[in-house]
C-alpha cells in the first residue's frame, strides 16, 4: 500500500508540472541547412535544400576564412582617426567573407493543441537584414543586424511539419570592424496561450531601498481583458520570500509592489539574484507564466560626487568589448564568455561597455551572476554615415524600434546601470545632432526611467559649443584627456565618464628597442612594443587615464579600448597587409593576456598582489645592449637583480604619469641568466618576488585548460593553453614551432588562436604556430559524456597530451 500511494504521489506530482506547462521555449538550435548565395525560391516549402551544409545555430558562416585582403579593401579617410586624405585599407573589417548574401532553412514540428495556441518567433540576432518566411509566406523582416526582434506566427503555422527559411544579407562596407555573419545568436519559438503575458512584458524595479526592507515593483503587460495576476518572489537559495495578487488594470498593465525584508544587495562584489515567477490566471486557469532574475540595488549620478551604488561611491573600472569572440567569429558561447568575463574579474574589472551594438542576452546574464555592472550601448551610427552601408541606412524606420527591444528585453537585468544611444556619431556636429540625441534619449527615459544615458563623443569641443554634451545624462568622453577639465566646467552635470579610454596598442610578448614613447609607431613585422607606451594620433598610454581618475572625484570611471584584441580594425596597420585584427586588447585575441594586464591589474585588483616583470629574457645577439625593465605591481617599491647584482630600488613618483604606475630600471644591459624583484611593503619590508630567466632551446609543450571538466552538451569548450617551453620548464617566449592538434573521444577539435594580428592561418584547421611562445586550442564537447583527449604534436618537441571529461 505505501508503496501503491508514492506511485500516486509521483503521478500525481507529474501530471501537475505538465499542466503547469503553459509556456514552452524551444530552441532551434540543430538541424539547420545552410547555403551561401542568392536563391530565388529557397523562402518555398518544397525548395530542395539536400546538398546544403548542414548547421547548428548559433552560427557565423565567415569566421572559416579564408583571409583575403581582397574582401575589404577600402579607399576611404576614417575621419574618427582625424584623416583627411583617403588611403587604401585592408584588413578594416577583418578580412573575412562576410559579404554576401545566405539562406538558412529549418523544419520544425507543431502539434494540434500547439497550433491552436500563440506562438512567437523570436531572434537574438542576425547579421544582417534577415527576411523572414514560414511556409513559403514572408512573416516579416528587420534591419539592424544587433537587434533582437520577434514575430508573432501563429497565423502562419500548419499542424505538423513547418519549414522556416531566413535570408540575410551583408552589404559591403557596412560596418568598421568584423560584423560576422548568419543566425549567430539564438532562435527561440515561444508557444503560449492567447491569453497570456506580453513579449518583454515584465518590468522590475527596486525603487526604495534599506537595511530592513525592499521595495519590488513589478509592471506586467498582459494580453487578457478577465484575469488577475500572481507574482512570488524567491530568493537565490529558491525560498518563498513574499508574494502578491493584482486583479487590477492600469490601463495595459499590472502594478504590484512587493515587500523583501532584509535584503540581500546586487553589486559587483556581491552579485546576489532573487528571482520573480509572475503567473496570469484566469478564473482558476492558470493561462502564463514568467520567471525573471532580477536584483535589489539602487543607482546614483549625482553632481561633484559622482556614480554611487547602495550608496557607496563606485568608479568604473571598466573595458569596452566587440561582440566577436575571436576564433568563434560572433557566433555565441557562453563557455568563451564566461572565459572572458572571469580573465577580466581576475584583473579587477568591475563594468562592461557593449561597443558599439546590442550585447547577447547570454553576456548579461552572465554579468548579472558574475558582478559587472553594464553599460548597454545601441548604435555607431545614426543619421549621418560612416561608413558607405552603415545604420544611417535605417535609422529614421528603425531607432525607436530597436531602443524600444533593447530596453524591453534586457531592462531587468541588475548589471545594467547605463544606457548608451551612440558611439562617436557624425551628427554630433549642428543643430540637428542635438534634436536627435535628444529624441533618442528621451526613448530611453520613456521605456526605462530609472537609469541615465550617455553619447560616446570623441568631438567634444563641437559638443561644447552645440548643446549636445550639455543635455545628455551623464557626458561620456571618448579620449580626449586634455579636455576634461574645460568639459567639467562647461558641462552642467558636474561629472564625466570616460567612456571609451586609452587605445593603447601592443603585441603579446613583442618587445622594441630603443623604447620610445610614440604615437602611430609601425615596424616592420607589422606588431606593437609590449613596453606598453605606443598609442594612436587620438589617444594615450593608460597611465595618463591613471591620473584622471585617482585626482578627480568627478571623473566617475573609464571603459578601456579594449579588454580583448578583435577582428578588424587592425590600428595602426590598416593600410598594410597581412594585418587582420586589433592591437587595442588588454588580453590578445586568443584570451591570453597582453603585459597591460598586469598594469590594470596592479591599479584594479587590490585584493591579490601583483608583481610581472617585462620584457621576457632572451635576446640572443643584444648582450651588452640596454634592454629596460618595467615591473608592473601593487607595491610602491622593489629591487631588480640581474644574475644577482642588483639595478638598484626604484620608487613609485609623480616625475610622470609612468613613473607613478610603473617601476622602470630603464640603463639595464642584457646578459643571459635570471631577472629578479624583490617588492617592499610601506615599512621597507620585503613582502614578495618573482623572476624570469633565459630559456634554452624549445623542448616540449604543457598544456593547462581552463577547465578540466564541461558540460556533455555539443556547446561547451575547454580552452587550452598551449606553452612552449626548454627542459627545465621554463618558457620559451620566442618560440613559433607549427603545432598539430587531434581530439579524440567524447569531443572534437574547434578552432585555436595565437593572438598574432598577422597570421592568416585559419583558426578551424587543425594547424597552427605559436606566437610569442604560446598558443589557445578550443576543445568542444559532444552531445555524449566521456572522456576526452587532445594531443599536441610539433616538429623537433615532445608530444603533449591532456585528459579532459565531459559530464551531463
């Protein structure tokens, strides 16, 4: 008998959670046909898509190369640059085949009950202009390639098998770096009742704050005229903290305000998330019902004072990010995001800016978990072009639209602190730019007043004089620090964003001599002196952000150009080739990090000690030559020891923005051996050391993943680290041996990257050399668990192989 009632209990318990199912989410993610070109008929039902490869989504069709500087040669002045005069670009948009037209197609299943029901086609992203059809009938179109949108296609379905087809379309010279290309974020249908809570529809806000209590006011739309409303809020442990029944309409909405006792605060430190589940009834029914994540924190920008969060002064310390994800091209992952987001924590960043387009939904849920406050950006262009095929094409149609879905779908997210409605816009000349920048900013404040919004302006002095600076929210400079104090007296505000810094360039493990601190410095091979000095005719080296923020109380954070190198852009060899990426990132494009970010680090991360030293020690054929050292740290002072003869103590000074953030012994010869610093605490006191040494000939490889175990899902990733190094283990940092790679078992073999600009290696083939010693292979799971093994070969060194296990 007891046994007979725990069946009863579990059918019972079965039953409820299927009826409880009111709305299923499914995501279209296999089983896709892809096929490159322009096909008249491929939109039609019976369309023979058989020899088409196939895909899974999220997918970018150009990161597979190959590289060809043919494919975005531009004859053009880039006139955020301050050029005049046109010259020949390559590389501009990362020279990959972009360009073009493709057709996605996908048949899906709808049953009987699901074709009576409302069903809504939802995209993440699609690069770009997709054109939409479901059985052969167009269900709409979009333009912007950033944008999420949605359509509903209930009308449009049969009962049974349904086929979905999207065109997209790149334009040439449409963008200024790597756009990517295809469905590269997700494709979702949302089946429901008709009855039921609006796309987007839910809004939280947490508009009063204390120790003892919290104020949770949840807006809801939803599509029913008799019906009432129950909200239940739980904590991050999934407790029942309170809940509410609204059976009452403000015209379209529900208004609920729910009390949270003792609550638990959002902030980069302490990312706590509670979480609202909204259920719509009607009578007895349930018809909906909605989960959203949300967090308890409140947001100032108060003159003189500043940015404070839960009432505590907070700087950004912050970096700015191309939605690309190097060797995945746009598509998305969530593994390589997370990667990025940690390297980043790690280095004491607390904010992301979204440049210059709308960030994945995936990014912001990760901030929102991992503790980044967001700055969610929209466009690089409104009215007036930058380039040939830009947004300028759309804007008037399109930018209420696409603020309106940014806002809707992304408003909850506790990470998000700032809006930005543009990025370096032309417009930001004349009377009409000012109309705009207002219009576009009170979108912002009628979808969502609770956060202020910002224009990236590299013209300040226009901005100055035009009004535009002046009626922004919070007034972000992009560069520009000789003006920052002439903005702060003109502009009302009383504070400043640096909302794009630095753009200094350097090469991972590249080192030039004699040292020099230089803008638009070029070299033959084409890289960047890690020396960290070198930046672009608009902008500097990050010590002379350094002192802005330290000095300025009004000067309220920075987002650094930019955390990681991307594709395209190659500044400042964009008119020379092979040069294919940036050399902006404060972490290469494989992820790995740059010398710059131990200087960050030093300055960001307080709570782990920093003590690097730079440059690497081999340099055969510079014996008895000066080869400065710079140690990067959080220490005011050290001593550096070649083969145990000291260079003497060097302190932190105010000589110049370097010496008050960097130690430089700058007269020290080479001569092989060992490097060696000794830190002091305040009293004088050693308190750390760290060296580097001269390595023999290239030996072996080890290889070190970010992570041993991942998820048996078809999605996941290990990133691999691949470092060359002698006999003794030390690294060999010149190293550029051709590497091999082969994954064997439950996984296979994804791309690899080695953060070389110049490399045109294709980042999917099996094959790659080492740059500066080191290299990333990705490793992705299957849909089984298991173990998996990469091996890595290269002539003249010891095979190396790694056990990873994939788990569901």
């Amino acid at each position: 008998m007891k046994k007979l009632i725990q069946i009863l209990i579990a059918f019972l318990t079965i039953t409820q959670i299927s009826f409880a199912q009111v709305r299923i989410v499914k995501e279209l993610d296999s089983d896709w046909k892809f096929q490159k070109g322009d096909f008249e008929n491929a939109f039609q039902t019976n369309f023979n898509d058989s020899k088409w490869e196939k895909v899974s989504i999220p997918h970018d069709w150009a990161i597979y190369g190959p590289f060809d500087k043919e494919i975005d040669k531009q004859n053009v002045a880039i006139v955020q640059n301050g050029e005049k005069v046109a010259s020949e670009k390559t590389g501009r948009t990362g020279a990959l085949p972009h360009v073009g037209s493709a057709w996605y197609r996908n048949k899906f299943n709808i049953s009987a009950v699901e074709k009576g029901k409302k069903v809504i086609l939802l995209f993440e992203g699609a690069m770009s202009e997709p054109q939409v059809y479901l059985n052969g009938k167009k269900v709409g179109e979009w333009a912007y390639g950033y944008s999420y949108f949605y359509f509903d296609i209930s009308d449009f379905l049969t009962e049974g098998e349904n086929t979905l087809a999207v065109k997209l379309t790149n334009k040439e010279f449409a963008s200024r770096w790597y756009p990517g290309a295809g469905l590269y974020r997700k494709v979702s249908l949302i089946i429901k009742n008709k009855e039921s809570i609006d796309q987007w529809g839910t809004s939280i806000t947490t508009p009063f704050i204390s120790k003892d209590v919290a104020k949770v006011n949840i807006k809801t739309n939803a599509s029913v005229e008799n019906g009432y409303l129950v909200t239940t809020v739980f904590d991050a442990d999934g407790k029942k903290v309170s809940s509410d029944k609204a059976t009452t309409k403000f015209g379209t909405q529900f208004d609920q305000n729910i009390k949270v006792e003792n609550p638990k605060l959002w902030s980069p430190e302490t990312p706590y998330l509670y979480k609202a589940v909204t259920q719509l009834f009607i009578g007895e029914q349930l018809k909906d019902e909605v989960t959203t994540r949300f967090g308890i924190r409140d947001i100032k920008y108060e003159p003189n004072k500043g940015f404070s969060l839960n009432g505590e002064i907070t700087k950004f310390k912050g970096v700015c990010l191309h939605h690309d994800l190097g060797p995945l091209g746009a598509a998305v992952n969530v593994a390589a995001l997370r990667r990025q987001l940690t390297i980043l924590k790690n280095m004491g960043c607390n904010a992301i800016r979204s440049s210059h387009n709308m960030p994945s939904l995936e990014q912001l849920e990760l901030c929102d978990e991992m503790g980044f406050m967001f700055l969610a950006e929209s466009f690089d262009e409104w009215a007036k072009p930058k380039v040939e095929n830009g947004y300028h094409r759309f804007f008037n149609e399109y930018a209420e639209k696409d603020i309106v879905n940014l806002v809707r779908a992304t408003r909850n997210h506790p990470s998000i602190v700032m809006w930005s409605s543009g990025n370096e816009v032309p417009d930001q000349w004349g009377e009409e730019g000012v109309k705009r920048a207002k219009w576009l900013q009170e979108i912002f404040h009628r979808e969502d007043p609770t956060r202020p919004v910002t224009v990236g302006m590299d013209q300040v002095k226009a901005t100055m004089e035009s009004g535009f600076g002046a009626l922004l929210d919070v007034p972000g400079l992009n560069y520009r620090v000789h003006l920052y104090e002439e903005a702060f007296k003109k502009f009302p505000q009383g504070f400043i964003l640096g909302s794009e810094t630095a753009s200094t360039v350097s090469s991972r493990g590249i080192y030039k001599f004699p040292i020099v601190q230089e803008k638009d410095k070029q070299y033959p091979d084409f890289q960047c002196s890690s020396y960290d000095l070198e930046a672009c005719s608009w902008s500097n080296v990050p010590d002379e952000d350094f002192v802005l923020q330290d000095d300025k109380p009004w000067v309220i954070g920075e987002f650094v150009w930019t955390g990681f190198d991307y594709l395209g852009e190659p500044t400042p060899y964009d008119e020379k080739w092979p040069s294919r990426s940036s050399y902006f990132g404060i972490n290469d494009l494989a992820g790995l990090p740059k010398d710059r970010f131990y200087l960050y680090k030093s300055r960001w991360n307080k709570k782990e000690e920093t003590l690097h030293i730079l440059p690497h020690w081999n340099w055969e054929g510079r014996e008895g030559q000066i080869t400065p050292v710079f140690v990067y740290t959080n220490y005011d002072s050290a001593e550096l020891f070649v083969n145990g003869k000291s260079m003497g103590i060097q302190k932190r000074n105010t000589a110049t923005p370097q010496n008050r953030y960097r130690l430089m012994w700058m007269d020290v010869k080479y001569e092989p051996g060992t490097v060696k610093v000794i830190a002091f605490d305040k009293d004088g006191k050693s308190v750390a050391e760290q060296e580097i040494h001269t390595a023999g000939k290239a030996y072996k490889m080890v290889l070190d993943p970010d992570r041993k175990t991942i998820k048996a899902d078809g999605k996941d990733l290990s990133y691999v680290t691949v470092s060359i190094v002698d006999e003794k283990g030390i690294p060999c940092p010149t190293a550029t041996n051709q590497l091999q790679f082969k994954v064997t078992g439950k996984g296979k073999y994804r791309a690899a990257c080695n953060g070389d600009a110049t490399s045109l290696e294709q980042f999917h083939l099996p094959t790659m050399k080492a740059f500066s010693g080191k290299l990333v292979v990705l490793v992705e799971s299957l849909k089984e668990a298991g173990n998996i093994e990469l091996t890595v070969t290269g002539k003249g060194l010891k095979t190396a192989t790694v056990t990873l296990n994939s788990t569901k």
